[in-house]
C-alpha cells in the first residue's frame, strides 16, 4: 500500500502543504494550510468508483490506466 505525507511548510510568503516536489496553493495561517491538508489527505482516503486515468511521465509519454477505486493509499500531514 501507498504512503502519502502531507507537509506543512512555509511558502511564497505564507503557508502551504506540500506532496513530495509539489505545492498546493498559499494559505495566510499555519492552521489554514493544515486544516487544508487534512481535507485533501482525509479526500485521498476515500474509497471511489473504479476509474481510467492519464497522466504524463518523465519523458512526455501519456499513459492510460485503470484504478481501482478500493486501493487508496495511506496518509499522513506532518507540521
């Protein structure tokens, strides 16, 4: 099973959550920005309908693939 972290970390002079290299949008507070975090990891949680996805790798490629809605990965918001 996946594992995702949520980071809260200061940024474009404010606060954001981060996943991995990437950032969400800037909120005014610390608490704001973990309350969003926790929203968006409590969504990633959530147990769907199976879906197909598209997404682009490293080298411009597109793929399509099948997700099962059940496989939702672990997650976790760091301060």
């Amino acid at each position: 099973m996946a594992f995702v972290t949520y980071q809260i970390v200061e940024h474009d002079g404010g606060w954001a959550y981060k996943v991995g290299d990437v950032f969400s949008e800037t909120f005014p507070t610390r608490s704001d920005a973990h309350a969003a975090a926790a929203r968006a990891a409590a969504e990633q949680r959530a147990p769907d309908d199976d879906t197909v996805i598209s997404y682009e790798d490293e080298r411009y490629q597109w793929h399509d693939e099948t997700v099962r809605g059940s496989d939702r990965p672990q997650t976790n918001v760091e301060d």
